[in-house]
C-alpha cells in the first residue's frame, strides 16, 4: 500500500514580533515591517522534506491621531490684563508627528472676548508658564515633533480688556492639527508616513480641540464712616464731654474675596479715645495687640478682618470724647 503523505503547515514569524514592545495608543509603530513566512513538512515516501513560501512583508501605515485637553480645573479667576491658560497635546498615533496649533478667542457665548497673545510650550516641563524660559512659537505656531503616545503641555497667553465686568465669562479655543494633513476617518495620504509608509487618518480625524475659560473677579471694598453724638445734658450738641461713637461700614463687593483687609482710623485731634469701646459687628474687642482682631493705642484704632467674601459688610465702632 503506497503511503499515506503527510502535511504539516508552520507559519514562521520574526522573533521580533514574539517579544513584547511597549503598547502605543495606536499599536504598532509607523513603518514596522511585518514579515510572514509560510512553511510545510511532509513526507513523500523518502523522508521528511521541508519547504517555504515566499515571504510576505507588510509595512505598518501610520496613523494620525491626536487627543487635546485643557489642564485647568475649571474657569480661571482672571481680571483684566495677562493670563494664562494651559493645554495638553498628545500624539494618539502610532508614529512621530507634529501639530499646528490655532487659538481661537471668539467662541459663541463670551460675555467677552480676550486677545491671543502668543502661544508657548513648556520646554522645562514643570507644567508652569515661565517667561523667558518656555518656548514661545512663532507662526505658523507648530509644535515639535512628538512621538507616539508623547505629550507636550502647551501655554496660550491672551491679554484680558479692561472694562470687563464682574462674574464676565470667556472661553478661548485651542485646536490642533496634524501637520502631516487632517479629514475624515481613513483618508490617506501616500508615502507621508514614517519610513516611507502611507499615513492614514485615525478615528479623530487628526485634530483636536479643547476649550480653555475665563471668569473675571473683581473684588471691591468701599468704607462708609459715620458718627452719632451724645452730650453730658443727653442731647446731640458736640460740646467738650459730648462722646462722638464712629461706625465704620466696610462693604466687600464682587464674586471673589479679598485678603488681609486692615481698618485703621486715627483719633480726630481735640478728642480722646474711651478705652474698652471698640467692637467689631457688634462683639466687643480688646485694646490690647495680638490677642483678636482689634487694637487700640494712644493714637488710632486699627481692626485686622482678614479674608472677606464679597458680599459681606463688616462694622467696626470706637467712642471718643471731645476734650
């Protein structure tokens, strides 16, 4: 009985692709080269023979993809003048890439629009704007060539109008585009990618957009100072004796707060101040230095608030005598 031929197949694979690489967002690097070869073994009454097939060698397109993302926790509290709004560019594609970069600052909505004043990238990698440091890019603004799955923090510095209003909102747009060209899924452009390969464009169409805002706080404090009199006969004559009680009214103003707010007021000359009468919103408050909010020496009253909300009026009292 002649014997039974028999066929194994092995598919021969590049000891490359059996070691793990490091996974890109995209997957294998642009420009790889996947080489398959086909073998089979059988035996045709003579032994075991071997044969291969040819190889096949496929090159890894690239892919064009990119995310973009504002690194800010919310709306900046601003008011007019510099500011600064921060980004985070990634290359999601597969091979090395550079972006263009547009802000845009009339975006539908602005209670205000800004002005772009340049856009700067974080060549110290601290994540913070710093002039004369960072990298300011001259048109058309373009960053460096990222590699797949690199980042790259980016700087849009804008100036904020005078003459804005409290509680005012503005956003700034940011858009990125792949330099290598952008447009719908899958559409291709031939032997623009890495090593010669054809790029193609991801699912997010090779650029992106993120928005940065703005809110403006502008915090006021305005003091109203007022007096009421009393004198030794129980009438409101300002005669030696007759005790003169100032209210001074601080009214914060605004959507943000303001710091180390300090009321100071020096005693009227040919009066003297009455020990033991300053108060602060009605509680009465000590003379004496470092021991609350209030301090009375031979010369003026001084109440220390601190941080006031806007929205908020504190009331500072003292009595003094005309001599």
């Amino acid at each position: 009985m002649k014997n039974a031929q028999k066929y194994v197949v092995a598919l021969s694979l590049p000891l490359a692709a059996l070691v793990a690489t490091p996974a890109y967002a995209a997957g294998v690097d642009a420009g790889t080269l996947i080489e398959n070869t086909a073998q089979a073994t059988y035996d045709a009454g003579g032994g075991t023979e071997t044969v291969d097939s040819n190889t096949v060698i496929v090159k890894v397109d690239e892919l064009l993809d990119v995310t973009l993302t504002s690194l800010d926790p919310g709306a900046i509290n601003t008011a007019p003048g510099p500011e600064v709004l921060t980004f985070e560019i990634t290359n999601t594609g597969n091979g090395p890439e550079a972006f263009t970069l547009t802000a845009d600052p009339v975006v539908p909505g602005n209670d205000f629009d800004t002005t772009v004043d340049s856009i700067a990238i974080d060549t110290n990698g601290n994540g913070v704007y710093d002039p004369g440091v960072d990298q300011i890019l001259t048109g058309p603004e373009t960053t460096p060539v990222l590699d797949a799955d690199e980042n790259l923090t980016i700087f849009v510095l804008v100036t904020v109008p005078a003459g804005v209003a409290d509680s005012d909102l503005s956003d700034v747009e940011l858009t990125a585009e792949a330099v290598t060209g952008t447009g719908a899924p899958g559409t291709t452009f031939a032997g623009q990618g890495e090593n010669g390969s054809d790029a193609v464009v991801g699912l997010t169409g090779a650029d992106a957009n993120a928005i940065g805002s703005l809110q403006v706080v502008i915090t006021t404090v305005d003091l109203l100072k007022s007096a009421t009199i009393v004198d030794p006969f129980g009438g409101t004559s300002s005669v030696p004796g007759s005790v003169i009680t100032y209210t001074i009214a601080a009214e914060v103003t605004g959507s943000g707060s303001v710091d180390d707010l300090l009321i100071t007021d020096p005693y009227p000359a040919g009066t003297t101040y009455i020990p033991g009468t300053l108060t602060l919103d009605g509680g009465a408050l000590t003379d004496a230095a470092g021991d609350d909010a209030g301090d009375a020496d031979a010369t003026r009253i001084s109440v220390d608030l601190g941080t006031v909300a806007g929205g908020t009026t504190r009331s500072v009292t003292f009595d003094v005598e005309i001599d």
